[in-house]
C-alpha cells in the first residue's frame, strides 16, 4: 500500500510541481506526518525530491527528472476516464481504487494530451433515466463514428430514422440525411443519445436509429465548456413538457414487483399480496409496446382503450399460432 502512495506522490509531483504538505495530504487522504515519511523515503530511495520553505515554499522534483510509467495514448485514457459512472466501478465497491487509478493515470500524461483526454472525457455521460421507458438498444452499429466526432470536435454527417414517437400518426418516415455539430453522448437506461446543434437548434438523437455515420473533416460549431449533464436534464425535460404521455394503472402480484422496474411509476398502494401502481408512457401505443411483454404477469386496470387493444392483440396472436 505504502508503494502505492509513493508512486501516487512521485506522479503528483512531477505533473503539478511544487505542491506543499497539506496538498499533498489531502490529494493522497494521509496526514501531514504520513507525506513527511514518504518524501523522505523517496530522497533514501534515489528520487530528487527537495523541500523549499518559506510562504510559497513546499517540495518540488529537480528540473528535469522525467517517468514514463504508462505510455497511454489520449484515446485509452479517454476510455478509462468515461469508465468511471455509478454502474460500473461505484457499483463495485471500487470507487477509492478507481480514483487512485485516474490519479496516476492523469498525472502520468504529457499535459497536451491530459487536456485533450479531459475535455473528451466532458463530453460523455451516464444517467439512469432515459426519455422514455424503452426497450434498451440492441445494436448501435454508427456510435463509433460518433463517438469520434464527439471527441475530436467536428461535425457529423448522419443518415437518421426518426422513431414513431408519442403521438405521431401514420407511417414512421423515411430516413433523412443530416449535418450535425455534436455537443455530448448521453448513455441513458442503456441507450445512448447524440446531444448535437443543427442549423443553430438543439437536436437529440438516439443512436440506435443512425443508420450510418461520417465523420466529416471540419471543426464542430459547438460551445466550448458544457455542463452536459445539465443540458441533458434540460433537453429531457423539454421533451417530456412537449410529450405529456398517459397514465396506465397496473396491478401486480407483490412478489413480482421487479416487473416494473424499468417503467416511470407513481402512485402506489400495496393491498395484500397485490401492488397497483400508476405508470407513465408517451402514448397508448407506447404503453402497449411496453406492457405487452409483461403479460399475463402484469394486470392492466386502466384505461380501457389500452385494455382493448392489448386484448385484441392477444386475440390475433392465437389465431395466428392456430
């Protein structure tokens, strides 16, 4: 453990330089004392740490004493630093241990390409919550070339099939080609989302429609500095301001509660054995797609439209099956 600290210390710096105690304390979570130990332990052991005091005083390596201990290209930092979501090393129980790691990754970068991998990294994001309740995406077969363009900064041209979508009527339309400029990627209940501007107006895309994806040789008109977690959380709740939705009332044996898990529910009371809840969709034919897999599991008590039309579905299945 105590080698551990001492890489840490060393990786500290040689990329931040001149750090005091307490700095250095609170970046490693030891004492003062503890990172007085280290440094001397350092000096004993070959490394040019030296101490200066004084106001603007603390300890720095001498000029130019270099490591090269990773040897990692912006890209795979790029892909450890978007690594770190609540889903995956939080979820784990390897939180300490994985900030440990970025630490000694970032420090470990020559500065351009630290800069480079840290914007990138700013421009993806992980979330709970999608738009919609959806089925998550089976194949995103164009999120290479946007995640390319995301990170480089520059703009997309995308051929896009636009879904159904609450409350649209008729035939789904036709695929369109589009010019974006792409702003982030959101990964949302296991699907991901393209933020983007298009002819000056914020446009999200889900990627598991863009049917193909070039990404184009000219620098992306977008801001710099974006808070994308709260553009994400605006754009959703837009989306759901223009798109109201229905609500279904559900039943469900308590022991099958988890059937609900995915869905937007409110509302709830437990009677007996029975869970009745209220679930939120875009629009009927939203909630039947949604509920249909569900079934018989999962009782539908209102309204009855939805009733109707799950029941007649069911119909034209038996007779289908013979």
């Amino acid at each position: 453990m105590r080698a551990d600290r001492l890489l840490s210390l060393t990786l500290l710096l040689r990329h931040r330089g001149r750090m005091t105690a307490a700095a250095l304390a609170a970046e490693l979570e030891v004492s003062q004392r503890t990172v007085l130990r280290d440094v001397e332990a350092l000096s004993a052991a070959g490394i040019p740490v030296y101490a200066e005091r004084g106001r603007h005083g603390g300890f720095a390596l001498l000029p130019g004493f270099t490591t090269d201990l990773t040897g990692l290209t912006p890209g795979e930092a790029v892909a450890l630093l978007t690594s770190g979501s609540v889903a995956t090393s939080g979820a784990l129980g390897l939180g300490p241990e994985f900030s440990s790691a970025m630490r000694k990754i970032v420090a470990a970068m020559p500065e351009t390409a630290r800069t480079r991998a840290a914007g990138a990294a700013g421009r993806v994001l992980v979330r709970s919550g999608g738009l919609l309740a959806d089925p998550a995406d089976d194949g995103t077969p164009a999120l290479d070339a946007v995640q390319r363009a995301v990170f480089g900064g520059t703009r997309l041209r995308i051929r896009y099939r636009a879904g159904g979508g609450p409350r649209r009527e008729g035939p789904v339309p036709a695929p369109v080609q589009r010019v974006v400029d792409p702003v982030g990627l959101v990964q949302a209940s296991g699907r991901w989302y393209l933020l983007a501007i298009r002819d000056g107006e914020d446009r999200t895309y889900r990627v598991s429609r863009i049917g193909s994806a070039e990404v184009l040789d000219e620098p992306a008109r977008r801001p710099d500095g974006v808070d994308l977690e709260q553009l994400w959380l605006r754009r959703r709740a837009d989306f759901r301001d223009r798109h109201p939705g229905v609500a279904v009332r559900v039943r469900v044996a308590a022991a099958a509660r988890h059937l609900l898990a995915g869905l937007t529910v409110g509302d709830e009371r437990s009677d007996g054995g029975t869970v009745e809840v209220t679930a939120a969709f875009g629009d009927l034919r939203h909630a039947a797609t949604m509920l249909w897999p569900l079934l018989p599991e999962v009782e539908i008590v209102a309204p009855g439209e939805l009733r109707a039309t799950l029941l007649g579905r069911a119909r034209a299945a038996v007779v289908a099956l013979g």
